[in-house]
C-alpha cells in the first residue's frame, strides 16, 4: 500500500477538495401551474408531467 512520504499541507489538500462542494437544486416551471418543482418531476401541487395529467389531484 503506498504510504505518503511526507505530510500534505493545508493548501495542497484544500485546493484538491476545492471542487468538491454541492451544488444547488435546480427548478423548473410546471407548465400548467407555473410552481417550481424540480426537472423531470410530477408537480406535486397539480399532479402534470408536461402537458399531461399524470396523478389526479381529486384525492389529495
């Protein structure tokens, strides 16, 4: 197993992590209600996929 020789500093370390951030939650607009909901997602306030009615929002 490779072993490092000598210890990492602070900034070598952080800037090899520098990318490894989370990046934020992208929303799109239902096309019938106009709510954001994220992309490729039924519309949990009208129950559309695109142009169609996928869950009937009777129950809910």
């Amino acid at each position: 197993m490779a072993v490092p020789k000598r210890r990492l500093s602070k900034h070598r370390k952080r800037t090899r992590r520098a990318h490894h951030n989370l990046t934020g939650l992208q929303l799109s607009r239902c096309s019938n209600c106009n709510t954001a909901i994220p992309a490729h997602r039924v519309c949990h306030n009208c129950g559309h996929y695109g142009s169609k009615e996928v869950v009937s929002t009777e129950n809910l």
